[in-house]
C-alpha cells in the first residue's frame, strides 16, 4: 500500500503536469496575459529590439523585450503556444487513431492480414522520418493543416507496432480463455477487454509522441515549411532570432526554453505512467 501511495505522488509526474499545465493555461488566457496584439507595430526605429524589463516610447512594457520588427515577445510566445501546443496534440491524436486500428487490426485479425499490417509498419519504422517529413511538406504549401497530417501520418508506426505487442500479450493470459468459454466472441474480447488493458504503455508513449511532435512542428517552421507569417509558432519565433544571436538574444532564446520546457513535462509524465 505504502509502494502503491508513493508511485501515485511521483514528484516527476506532478512536476511535468505542472510545467504543461502552465504553458497550456498561458496559451489559453494569452489575451488576458499579453494584451497586447502579437502583430502589433508601431515606430519600429523605436521599440525593435527593446531589452526584457523595459518600456517603450508609448508606454507599453514588454517582458521579454521586442524583435526586429518591433512586436513584443512575450505576446507572440502566449500566442504561438496555442499554434505549438495545438498541432503537437492534433498531430498525436492522428497518429494514435492510426496506429491503434493499424495495431489493434493485425493482432486480432488472420495471419495474412498480420502479416501485410506488420509489414507496411516495418517499412515505415525503416524510413528516416525527418526526410520523409521534409518531401511531404515541400510538396503542398505549408501550413498549419498540413503539419498535423504529415506528423500523424509519419507518426503511427511505433504506437502500431506497441499495440500489437501489448494485444498480443493480453491475449494469451488466461482471462481471454475464461472470456471465450463464456460465449464472448473475439471481437468483444478484443476490443472490450484486451486493447483497453493495452493501453497504459499506449498513453505513455502517445504522451513522449506530444512533445516529440511539438519539437519537428518547430523544425518545420524553423525551416519555413511549417506555419506560416503572420502566425506565429515557436519554431518560426526561433528562426526570426536567429540572426540576433549576438545582439537581440531574447528573441530565439524565448521561445527556445519555452519548446525545451514542454519537451521536458511531456518526458517526465510520461516516463511517470510508463513505471505505474
């Protein structure tokens, strides 16, 4: 009971939802937190590359200081959150619907279909995924739509492989052989009673898909095949700072901790569920 109690207060779970909590609270109330408009300016001789702390010539207090266009950091960090955070979890969700009636399919289904579900997953795992991302969004015109289709249909294959192996597990444990003399049918077996007890492994790894998601979202827009200006995302606020290194470091380092905070809570949870 004592084991039980300690793993249900792990400080790394409580200390990752904490972190994701926060950003998800500052991308939700980003109007309330940063009334000032993202897009926003004005005089830019005189507000670009204002230091954090500071106010400019109308008045207006700017946190994490201004880009080269003037606009304030801050707001377009709350802002390009909601873009970050939304396309992770879509980008996510498309891949575990895959990946679970992929892996769900060739676990229960006839061996010939086993065998041509896990082949086509095994192809994928084998192609490198960065430079299949890459084909796929040069292909269309970037946008925010098209990031959350080619990361969830780049990202299925592993959670597919897992629910195959967790599926398979369940099935050979004697609950299902009880469940079958019982009159249940294998379907019902599958879907009521294996896949669900499959799927604690399912939410870690979906929930290390998130912030993994998040990181090639903001590798995209690094490379202006993501989301697009005026829009804002973490990944294009990183690229905008890159030629500021020097003298204007605020502005990719911003939205640098921010990805590597998110990236960090999404471990810490997830390693959390794997071990409980």
């Amino acid at each position: 009971m004592a084991e039980r109690s300690r793993r249900g207060h792990d400080p790394r779970v409580r200390i990752g939802l904490t972190l994701l909590a926060v950003i998800t609270a500052a991308a939700l109330f980003a109007p309330v937190l940063s009334p000032v408009h993202p897009d926003a300016q004005r005089d830019v001789a005189l507000t670009r590359f204002l230091a954090p702390l500071t106010s400019d010539a109308h008045g207006v207090f700017h946190p994490l200081g201004t880009d080269r266009l003037g606009r304030d950091v801050w707001a377009r960090l709350v802002y390009g959150a909601r873009i970050s955070l939304l396309v992770g979890a879509l980008a996510m969700a498309v891949s575990l619907i895959i990946g679970i009636a992929i892996g769900a399919a060739a676990a229960g289904g006839p061996p010939g279909l086993s065998a041509l579900l896990l082949g086509a997953t095994d192809f994928g795992l084998g192609l490198p995924r960065v430079v299949l991302l890459l084909l796929l969004a040069s292909l269309w015109p970037p946008s925010a739509v098209l990031v959350v289709v080619v990361l969830g249909l780049t990202g299925w294959m592993p959670i597919a492989r897992l629910v195959y192996a967790e599926i398979r597990a369940q099935l050979a444990r004697p609950y299902v052989e009880g469940a079958l003399a019982l009159g249940s049918g294998q379907l019902r077996v599958l879907l009521r009673h294996a896949l669900p007890n499959a799927m604690a492994p399912v939410l870690a790894l979906a929930t290390l898909g998130v912030g993994n998601a998040i990181t090639l979202e903001a590798g995209l827009s690094f490379l202006g095949l993501g989301v697009q200006p005026p829009a804002s995302s973490w990944g294009s606020m990183i690229a905008s700072g890159r030629d500021t290194v020097v003298n204007a470091p605020w502005v990719g380092l911003a939205p640098g901790i921010a990805l590597v905070l998110v990236v960090v809570g999404c471990t810490l949870v997830a390693d959390g569920v794997r071990e409980r």
